[in-house]
C-alpha cells in the first residue's frame, strides 16, 4: 500500500475507533440505537444512567488511554532517535521504576494520591540518572543509559522492600498499580496530565525535524549547526515530563512505547518529521483498541498492562520477520 494512502487511513482511523469505544462494555444501558432515539437525550432515570455512564466513565476514559498511547509512542520514537538505538523506550532512565516505587509508597506509607507520589518519584528516579551521568558538565549518552539501569535496579528494590512490609491489601493493589490499568480514569486525572503532556509535546513536535539529524550522530549534528547536547537534553526533559504524567495515571504499560515506534518506521519510514504525527494517532488508537478488550473481555477488568504484552510481543516478533528494523528506509 502507498505510503500517502496509507497516511491518510491512519488520519481518519482515531475518529471511528473513539466514537466505537464508546459503545465497549459491561452496562447494557447504552447502545447505538439508544443513543439515537428520543428517550436518551430526555430526563428520565434511565437516561441519566446511560449519560453517566458515556460522559462521566467511559468518555474520560478513552480520552485518557488515547493520550497515554500516543505519548508512549512519541516519547519512544524520540528516545531512539537521541540514543541511536531501536531497543530504547521512555522507561530507560529509570522513570518505570520510580513510578511504580512512588505509587507503592503512597499506597502502605505516605497515604497521599497515588498518582501524585507516582508522578514526583518518577522524575526524581530520570532526574538521579542525569545527576549520575553528568561529568565536568557534559551528559554521555552512554553514561546515561548505564546510570538509567543503575536507577531501575535501584528503584527496583525500594519497590520491593514496601511490598514486602505491605498489609495483602495493599500489595494487591500495588501490584494491580505496576501492570498498568485505567478502572480509575476520570476527568480529575485527564485535566492532571494535560498541561504537563501539552508542554512536553509541544517541544517534541517543534523538534521533530532535529531528531531526524541527531538520528546521524553528533558530529554530523554539529556539522549542521545544531548543539546535539543541549537538543538531547530538551528532548529528553519533554519526553520524561509527558511519560512521567500518564504513567502516574495509568500504571506501567510494558513494552508499549517500544514497540510502536518500530510500528511506524516499517510501515512509514524513518523520517520523524511525518512519523512524529503518524505516531501520535497510530499509539492513541492502538492502545484504545487494546483497552476494551482489557475492559470487555471477561465480566471483570483485566489490567491493559496484560494486553500489551500479550498482543504487543507476538506483533512485534511477527514484524521482526516480515520487516528489516533499522534507521535506514
């Protein structure tokens, strides 16, 4: 299929799969029939629970799990450009695993809001890997990909000492926590990460076109005009501050903004100036597809964390035979 047609399917595809989704789930008070006739858009106690249920949890909802995507998947996509490398994702520096030693936390200890210690830990897990990796002012990409995994390892075990002094209620929920789930979702949490996921975004889109020539390598980013250290870092703090905030909210999404960048390079090249966009729409709507099976697939919910993995892997794996990953077209 040409590139441009496909492009355009993938621009108009979020809008059928939001409006559907609207229709996934285990209350049998709405249908599309229903939301057309009279009696829904009138005072009756029925339609007042089918108006619940639509506007106040499901639509929050999807609008949540669709920002979530599409973050993971630019932040993924712009993290392997910075660091040169395909098997990078935003949890690198250490943000997962802050995140999830925060949210632990909130719930045995400091019994504050889970997403607020998640969101803070978070940061404070990518911001100690800058500080390990910073010598004589200068940040190595390499030296920052190792304190990141000192970082997780780290937060890692801090997560598993409070599991261990957590009552089995409180470990059940930090567990439900880490394997990523949107049973909580609302307006409140979708108005949280908006600033935060706007301002990052903003600069990840602005720099779009730099990532395609950070993507060469440093010496010919300088040979260009640009300063690659200071763009990497910009790059990395928008991304860090966009992930750090959905993943506040929904838990860890594994394997997500790793697999997707793959997703659209092989189907629309390596050029980040038209992928950046194909990524925001392409992550929004798969992880929306991949929600209401989480929300629909048995009479309980089973976290979205689950899915990703179950669905992404074998994806991935068949991608990986059917296409040649690399930053080459």
């Amino acid at each position: 299929m040409k590139k441009g047609i496909l492009t355009k399917l993938i621009v108009v595809l979020p809008l059928p799969i939001l409006l559907l989704s609207l229709l996934v789930g285990a209350s049998e008070s709405i249908s599309l029939a229903k939301i057309f006739s009279y009696e829904f858009w009138t005072n009756t106690s029925g339609s007042n629970l089918a108006h619940t249920i639509l506007f106040h949890v499901r639509l929050p909802r999807i609008l949540l799990v669709f920002i979530t995507g599409a973050v993971l998947a630019v932040s993924g996509s712009a993290m392997q450009a910075v660091f040169r490398n395909p098997l990078v994702d935003p949890y690198i520096l250490g943000l997962s695993s802050g995140a999830a030693f925060g949210a632990a936390l909130a719930v045995s200890v400091l019994f504050i809001p889970v997403q607020l210690s998640a969101f803070i830990f978070g940061l404070a897990a990518v911001g100690l890997s800058y500080m390990m990796a910073r010598k004589n002012r200068q940040i190595s990409v390499v030296g920052l990909i190792l304190a990141g995994v000192i970082t997780n390892g780290i937060f890692t075990s801090l997560l598993t000492v409070v599991q261990i002094i957590s009552n089995p209620l409180q470990l059940q929920s930090i567990v439900h926590w880490i394997m990523g789930s949107f049973h909580s979702a609302n307006w409140d949490e979708l108005n949280m990460v908006l600033f935060p996921v706007v301002a990052g975004g903003i600069v990840l889109y602005l720099f779009r076109w730099k990532l395609n020539v950070l993507a060469l390598g440093d010496e010919e980013s300088m040979s260009a005009g640009l300063n690659p250290g200071r763009i990497k870092i910009w790059i990395l703090l928008s991304a860090t501050l966009a992930s750090s905030a959905v993943i506040a909210v929904s838990g860890i999404i594994g394997l997500y903004g790793l697999i997707v960048p793959h997703i659209v390079r092989m189907l629309m090249g390596v050029n980040n100036k038209t992928t950046m966009m194909i990524n925001i729409l392409l992550g929004g709507s798969f992880l929306v597809i991949i929600d209401n099976f989480s929300r629909s697939f048995k009479g309980f919910e089973i976290p979205v964390g689950v899915f990703t993995m179950l669905i992404c892997a074998p994806f991935f794996i068949w991608l990986l035979k059917k296409s040649k990953i690399g930053w080459q077209q």
